[in-house]
C-alpha cells in the first residue's frame, strides 16, 4: 500500500464567536480547563479523557450552542508538524462546526461566522 497525503476539512468557528453565542458556558468551560491546568490544544487532542467537570462543561456548551443556532460543536485538532503540510489552514486545537453544508436553515444564520478550512494528513 502506498503512502500519501489526503484531503480533510473542518468548518471552523473562532473561539471570540462561540465566546458571542454562548458567552456563559464559553467561560464555564474556559475556567474549569484552567482550574484543572488542561491548554485548550490539550482539552481538543483528548477531550473524552477529561474530568467530569469539564467534561459537564463542554457538555453544557454543546447543548447551549445547538439551542441557540440548530448546529453541532466538537473540537478537532491537527498538527502540521506531525502529519500535515506548512499550507494547513489549521495547526492545534480548534472549534467545528457540523452540519453547515449544505447551508441549512440555522446555517444560513451564521455562514458568515464559520470558515471552511483545508489541510492534508499523510498516511
């Protein structure tokens, strides 16, 4: 089997406007990563494994974001260094959106808000 690299993408909200939609459980979750010393790039590789408040925090983000525009967030990371290339539009930990495309009606709502963004893993 052959190695190389493959096409991905996320749709990608900035932290400042999810912090806009959901500005409560944006800083809940924000303060139970610094109360447990957890980096967001950290939180975004292995979010599954984290304590039950943060967990109950992002929980409360998640829920809070899908009420108020319709969409899913996750987390996502990628790293250039370790399997991507230097024109990667992401590097580290980063905010997705799913279900933007085809633009739904709650899409539509906040289109101008998410960037889709490209990179390549190689394997």
């Amino acid at each position: 089997m052959s190695m190389g690299y493959g096409s991905n993408f996320a749709d990608v909200i900035s932290s400042d406007d999810l912090k806009a939609f959901c500005p409560d459980e944006h800083c809940q979750l924000i303060a139970a990563l610094d109360k447990h010393d957890v980096s967001f790039e950290t939180f975004c590789q292995e979010s599954e494994e984290m304590n039950d408040e943060i967990l109950f925090a992002f929980g409360k983000l998640i829920g809070s974001f899908k009420y108020k525009t319709g969409l899913m967030l996750e987390t996502g990371y990628h790293s250039r260094d370790d399997e991507g290339d230097k024109y990667d539009e992401v590097d580290g930990g980063f905010w997705q959106v799913d279900g933007m495309y085809e633009l739904t009606e709650a899409g539509k709502k906040i289109g101008d808000k998410v960037q889709r963004k490209f990179f390549v893993s190689f394997g």
